[in-house]
C-alpha cells in the first residue's frame, strides 16, 4: 500500500486528496491525506542514504548533465534543479536560481568532470571542463533566420557547419574511431570561427545601450568557442544537453497536474522520491518494485555505476532545422529490428509497417481474399455473366 502511494504520487503525479479517492476506489482502503503525506515523509527519510550515493556517483562522474526549472512553491517561485547522468538523477529545490542554490545543493562544487549545461553564467565555475548544450544554439540560430532586418547567412552557415559535425562525430563513433581525423576537425573549426565573425560584424553594436540578440549570440559562440566545440574533440560529451532536459520535462507535468506544492517540505519530498524513481527507471527497473522494496528493506539503494555507452551519446539531430529547408530526416540512422536484417526498420512502428506493406506488394506471392471479399468477386462475376446473355 505505502509502494502505491509513492507511486501514484511522484509517478503519476496525484495530489493527496486524489490520491486517497484512487486507493479507495481502486483498491477499497480508505485513506486520509493526513496518512498519504505520512507515507511520503517515511519515504522521503529512508532514501537520505541513497541521495547521498547518488550524490558521490554525480560527483565521481566524467560527464553529467545540470539544468534548472521555475516551480511555485507556497504561492511564490522556486527552482527545481537537476543533475544527472545516463544512470542516476538528482533533483533538489531551492529559492535561487543561481550559484547560491547550486552550492547549497552540494553537487555542483565537488564536481570534476565535463559539465554539459546551457549558457547560464553560474555554471561556468563548476567541473574542470565545459560543454554548452548545441539544441540550444540551435534554436537561437533559427530565431536570427527568421528575423529578415539583418543578413541572416552567418546563422545559417553556423547551422550547417553544427549539423556537418554533429553527423561526422556519429559517423566517427559507429566506426569505432575514437577522434575526428586531424584535417576533418580542422575545417570544422575554421568555418566556425569565419561564422561567428561574420555574425558580428552583419549585426554592429553602437557601443551604448543593450546588443541586439543575434550580436550577443554571435559574440558568444566566438567567446565560448571550445565549449561549444567539445563533442567534436572529445567523444564522450554528447552534442547537447537532453538528458537533463528530459528529466526535468516530467517535474512540468507535475505542475500541470496537480499544481504547485504547498509548503517547501512537500516539495523537497517529491523531489527525493522522483530522484528514486527515476534512477532506477534509467536501469530498467520497474518504479513499483523498487518502492516496495524501499519499504522492505527500509533504504533505497543506488545501482552500481557503469560505463557511458556510446550509443547513448548521440541522438537524432535538432527536428526544427526543417523550417529552414535542411533535410533533417537524412541525418537520423535507423533502429535496427530486432529481427530483421541490420538497417531494417522495427516493426512496431509506423514506419514499420509501410515498409511491409511495400514489400508485400513487391512480392509474387498474395494474400488469399476474405470471405467477405470473395462472396463480392463471385457476385461481379455473376452479374457479368448476365449481361452478357
């Protein structure tokens, strides 16, 4: 029953009072909110262990992900910070946004590996090395695509130049080559740096007053360049940060469901749990299970680490180059069926399915007729015979 309730909460995202009429409903126990928050505090208070080891895996880490997101919290704004890897995720609320927050959590300061965020200037103190999330740049290149006041050709050939790369590093990895050849890498960088400066001299700045977007963006892939050029010099760091915006996509839910939290404890709770949860979901691990087991055994516990597979360093390119006229549906590779020939598509999908139909009707042999249908042909046959006499 106490599984359920976590479930139902951190998972499913119900509120207390909802989620009391659920158990009944469901399962014929009668419960107050007074017993679900009782149920969570308890969970919140046996997994203080397995934060703590999802805490060291983090900071022992070669490459992770941080990201933030605005909550409400008791009426007033708060912000849901995230750091994780491809094994564990970490979430923690705070009043702050910024380093203040990101020091009071503990993660972030003993870092030591590449830390892949967005652009936010509080990030840039933490981890011996950066990576600046490419999904990101993107998106902002478009927006300067789309405003015609200024030549928009820079941001264009940044995109290109991104893709190109991004493919090549693919490309790189799935050969089993662990750089990009000297001369391939080199080019990159020279068309790089001649569009960054290109974007800052088509969008001139008066010297007073606020620059304009496209000036700021311009001026800090060329201030930022190696940051934004990791993936390309090493294999390890992904191309942009999606995992943590993943992560976080879920906590959005939460609100649209069940709202704010009403008092930070509640809040903090969640956050705990969702951190449980979703750890042992990146390791297959059914949540309903591993929250019968934190009550079990009275602790959670953090699955072993692992080594980064490479498959799950790239994923598809960005889809909204489409707007552009760029061909984003080349650059994907195909899911190999699990019981097709390699570069077959899956079968359960959409695509799966018309490519057997083409290759249905790309063969000799057909289908015998239901029947239904054979009942129709006989009667067009019969009534041909008729006209004729």
């Amino acid at each position: 029953m106490r599984a359920a309730v976590c479930y139902l909460s951190a998972y499913q995202h119900l509120p207390a009072k909802r989620l009391a009429e659920a158990m009944d409903s469901l399962f014929g126990l009668p419960l107050s909110t007074g017993t679900v928050l009782s149920v969570l505090a308890r969970a919140h208070d046996g997994l203080a262990g397995f934060e703590e080891q999802v805490k060291e895996h983090l900071t022992a880490a070669p490459v992770a992900h941080a990201d933030e997101s605005g909550v409400r919290v008791a009426g007033k704004l708060h912000w849901l910070h995230v750091m994780c890897t491809h094994l564990v995720t970490f979430y923690g609320i705070h009043t702050q946004r910024g380093r203040i927050a990101m020091n009071d959590l503990g993660v972030l300061p003993a870092f030591t590996g590449t830390l892949v965020t967005d652009a936010l200037a509080s990030y840039t103190v933490y981890g011996n090395s950066k990576a600046l999330c490419g999904a990101h740049v993107l998106r902002e290149l478009i927006a300067v695509t789309e405003d015609t006041r200024h030549d928009p050709t820079w941001a264009t050939t940044m995109i290109q130049v991104l893709i190109e790369a991004k493919t090549a590093v693919a490309d790189a990895v799935a050969a089993g080559q662990d750089a990009l050849a000297a001369d391939v890498l080199a080019g990159f960088q020279d068309r790089y740096r001649h569009a960054a400066l290109c974007g800052i001299a088509a969008n001139p700045y008066s010297g007073t007053g606020p620059r304009a977007k496209a000036r700021a963006l311009a001026e800090r892939l060329h201030d930022r360049t190696e940051e934004y050029q990791r993936y390309m010099t090493d294999f390890s760091v992904p191309f942009e940060n999606n995992q943590a915006e993943r992560d976080l996509r879920m906590i959005k839910t939460q609100q649209k469901v069940s709202g704010s939290w009403r008092t930070p404890t509640g809040a903090r709770r969640f956050a705990r749990i969702r951190s449980y949860i979703s750890t042992v979901r990146k390791h297959g691990v059914n949540p309903l299970t591993a929250l019968r087991d934190l009550f079990t055994d009275g602790h959670g516990c953090c699955p072993q680490p692992a080594e980064t597979p490479k498959q799950l360093r790239f994923a598809p390119p960005f889809a909204g180059l489409s707007t552009l006229g760029f061909d984003a549906g080349r650059f994907p590779r195909r899911r190999q069926s699990a019981t097709g020939p390699p570069g077959s598509y899956p079968d359960r999908t959409s695509t799966g399915r018309r490519q057997r139909a083409y290759d249905s009707r790309s063969t000799t042999t057909r289908r015998p007729p239901s029947l239904l249908g054979a009942r129709k042909i006989e009667a067009n046959r019969n009534e041909a015979r008729t006209r004729q006499l």
